[in-house]
C-alpha cells in the first residue's frame, strides 16, 4: 500500500493542508488530512519543513507528492488561440501572454487549461504567477524532502474533485461554487470535459447570498456557455448562507454538497480546524486526471525529474542484471571451452602414443592436419613397396638408389648380365644429409671421367667435387655428388616494365 500512496499538498499564505490517499483510482481512500499553520512571516523554507516533521511523525511514506496553490499566488488570463493541438499551445502559449498582459514573460512562472475548441482555435485560460516567489515555495518544498509532480491552480484540482467524485442528478446543468477561508470559485464543465473557472476573493462587507446572488449572473454571462445552467450545486464553508433566499434570488435550484463526504471521510478526520475547500483542493490535487493534462506551475519553473530518475534507475538495474546474465553465460562458455580443451589435450595426447613410433616424431604437426601427413607418409611407403622409390629424393634409399643406377651407366651393365668396362671397384659410399660421397678405383683416368659424364648424364646426381690421383696402373677417385637444385623461374615481368 506504501508504494501506491499519494500526498497532496493545498498551499496557501496561512496554512498548507495535507491529504494523504492511500491508492489510486477515481476514489482514493484517505487516511491522513491535517493542516499545519503558518506564523507570522514564516517563509516558505520554514512552512514546508514543518509540513514534512508532520508527514514523519504520522509515518506517511512521501513517495508521490502533488501540490495545489491558492488563489492568493495567481492571476487568471483568458485568451484565444489559432492552435488546437496541445503541444502548439504550450510553445506560443507565452508569447500570447506577453502581448495580452504587456508584461515581460521572463518575470513570470505560466500555465493554462484549454476551456473549449472550435474550427477557429483554442480558449484558454492562462494561469500566471510571479517567476520569483513560484521559485522560491517549490525550492522550498524540494529542500524539506518532498519532490511533488505537479504544483496546479487550486481552482482547477477543485474542477477536478466535481468532475469525477460528483454525479450530477438526472440531466440537470449543473454550477458548482466553493466557499474558501478568502476565495469563491465557480466552476462548469462544456460537453468535451473542459473546465469553465473563475475566482474571486470574498468580500467582508457582503453575505455569501448577497455575494452569489450578484456574481453567478456575471459569471454565468462571462462564460457564454449556450446552454442555460439548471441547478447549483454549492460546497466548503457555507455557514451563513442561505439556500432558499439565493434560489429566488437567481431564479434556479440551489443545493448545499457536503464535499467532505464524498471523500469518503467523516467530519472527525477535520478536527484540526481544517477548512472544506483547502481539504478538498489538497485531496483532489492528488487525484488522476482521467480527461485534461494538469496545468503546472513546476514545469514552467524546476521541471520534475522524478520519472526520468526511476527510469534510469530502473534502466540501471536492467544494465546490471544484463551485465550478470552475459557474466554467467561467459562463465559457462568459458567452462565448456576449458571442457573442450581439455578433452582435445587429452585425445592428442592418446594419439601421440601411437604417431610417434610410426612417424618417428616427437610431436604432432602444428602446420598441417594429422590425416593428411598420415596419408602423404602412407602413400610414400606405398609407392616405395612397389618398386618406384621412397618418394623422396632426399631420402638414403633414393640417394643410394641414384648412385647405384649412376654406376650401372657408366659400366654399361644391361639388364640380366653383368659387365665392367671401366674396371670400377668402389672402395667406400658415404652418403650424408645433402651429399654422397664416392671413393674408389678405374682402369685409368679416361674411365673415370667416363663414370663422371655418366652421372651427369643421368641428372638425378650431378658431380660437385672431385680427387684423382693415379695408383699404379689403376687411376683413383673421390668424387662427391649431389642432387640437383631446382632453380624457381623468375616470374613474368609486367606489360609497363616488358615495356621498357
């Protein structure tokens, strides 16, 4: 119930009356209603922290706060405007002002209320109050901890309170008037829900019949409604007026409403001295509009930031709690990837058992894929087991293999016979990571170099270095071989370079 709480506020010179609703809707209940009085030339810094030492003394939680000011802080303007759209208003609403009044709009805190539309615009009634001292009662009311919405023309949270706690019997034409401690407020409604509002302050030579008797005909003329009003309905302090003299006297039916009542309280809760009309203009301010937007003086001076701050607080906490799902979704990605990489060490592991005795190697490839080095090494063995070499050049076997066939050349031994006709006898092959080497004897020099002419006629191993020393009858070598490089062709040159 705490979080749905409402506080409205009637500001006044005198006093400041509270009323504390305890849900929303169109009838609130009320649990709280008093009036903290003013002393002479208390300012409002003062009045508004005796205001809020009430609130926390009684316990009532100041979450929504929404306050009504008296008569006494405005005047009340009527213009027309060629605008109908709310949003236009309120961006010229100020430069029509200026003009009407002949009045500098800086000096003061603006609002307005649209009383009725038509193809030719808007009327409206214009609420202005000095900039100074409006500044002054709402840092008054922030520094004693309230933050209200909305700070509203009392006379029209009064409309208010008619337009939805009173139901106008039968299919009368009602005018409502509201008897304050100082002021009269006469209110209507048009079809469309527009309030129709005027003010006066009371006058002390004057009844309240004689008062009303000489006011609602003026009034009921100013608000040149079209259609005739058929039944007044009157509410606040009524004491000495008198019903039935006013009724002959404006020549319609005149009935006393207990406003107090239809609030849902009883006359107990006011035992504080607390006026009708200020309780009625404090209970309605925290009412929620159902029709028109509010006419607020706070706009026009400290805008409220109350919603924005609930929604970045709001927003903030949405922040966190996507910061701690995509932590914990990162987490778990991050576990799975552990999982993933464990389990991967795991299986290279298993394989290097059986890779390394077959592959004579330490450690997988990182530069190429396992398959494709088991395949290549399985197709070389493949290629060796039928007879067309290792696969390898570089290899022993096929080093070996090229210098044998070298030899058969240059003895010109033919398949299936045996022959030496240069008289070789090989003494020592030596074969190293990039070299052969071959030691051994001819018949005589010319043989050799024959053997010689024969490697290289072969072209798998080409003659790097030779030592020839002659041993009697026989001529002596060693001669180191190699295989050939295979040089890169250069690549093509580009037209404009070819060019010159």
């Amino acid at each position: 119930m705490e979080q749905q709480s409402r506080l409205g506020i009637y500001w006044s010179r005198q006093s400041v009356t509270v009323a504390s609703l305890a849900s929303r809707g169109p009838h609130p209940t009320v649990t709280e209603a008093f009036t903290v009085r003013a002393e002479a030339d208390q300012p409002p810094a003062a009045m508004a922290q005796a205001v809020m030492d009430a609130v926390r003394q009684r316990g009532i939680p100041t979450a929504d706060c929404f306050v009504a000011v008296d008569a006494a802080f405005y005047t009340q303007h009527g213009l027309h405007t060629a605008f109908t759209e709310y949003r236009q208003i309120a961006n010229t609403i100020k430069f029509d002002t200026e003009e009407a009044i002949a009045t500098d709009a800086t000096n003061l805190a603006i609002t307005f209320s649209v009383t009725d539309t038509d193809a030719n615009g808007s009327s409206v009634a214009v609420y202005t109050s000095d900039r100074a001292g409006m500044l002054e009662i709402v840092n008054a009311i922030l520094s004693a901890g309230f933050d209200p919405e909305t700070i509203e023309p009392d006379i029209l949270c009064l409309a208010r309170f008619f337009q939805q706690c009173f139901v106008t019997p039968g299919t009368m034409r009602p005018l409502f008037v509201v008897f304050g401690e100082k002021t009269c407020y006469i209110l209507s409604f048009t079809d469309a829900g527009h309030a129709r509002v005027r003010s006066f302050v009371l006058s002390a030579s004057a009844t309240k019949t004689q008062t009303l008797s000489r006011e609602i005909p003026l009034t009921i003329a100013a608000m040149n409604t079209g259609t005739a009003f058929t039944g007044i309905f009157i509410a606040g302090s009524t004491e000495g007026l008198e019903p039935a003299a006013l009724a002959e006297r404006i020549g319609m039916a005149v009935e006393i409403v207990d406003g107090v009542k239809l609030t849902g309280v009883g006359s107990s809760m006011l035992s504080d001295g607390t006026g009708p009309a200020a309780y009625l203009a404090a209970y309605a301010a925290a009412l929620s509009p159902t029709r028109t937007r509010r006419a607020d003086f706070r706009a026009d001076t400290i805008p409220y930031q109350g919603r924005r701050k609930v929604l970045e607080k709001a927003l903030r906490t949405v922040c966190v709690s996507a910061a701690v799902i995509l932590l914990a979704i990162g987490l778990n990605l991050q576990v799975q990837v552990s999982r993933h990489n464990r389990a991967v060490k795991d299986l290279k592991a298993k394989l290097l058992e059986d890779y390394a005795p077959v592959m004579n190697s330490t450690a997988l490839p990182t530069n190429q894929s396992i398959s494709k080095q088991l395949g290549r090494t399985l197709l070389t063995l493949e290629k060796a087991a039928k007879g067309m070499g290792s696969g390898d050049e570089n290899s022993v076997v096929s080093r070996l293999t090229f210098v044998l066939e070298g030899l058969n050349a240059a003895m010109q031994v033919a398949e299936g016979k045996s022959a030496n006709k240069i008289g070789l006898e090989i003494d020592r092959i030596e074969i190293f990571s990039k070299s052969v080497t071959l030691k051994g004897t001819t018949a005589g020099r010319k043989e050799t170099l024959a053997m010689t002419e024969a490697f290289k006629a072969g072209g798998k191993l080409n003659p790097t270095h030779s030592q020839l020393k002659e041993a009697g009858n026989r001529d002596g070598f060693q001669i180191g071989l190699e295989i050939p490089q295979q040089v890169k062709p250069k690549p093509a040159a580009k037209p404009q370079e070819a060019k010159k």
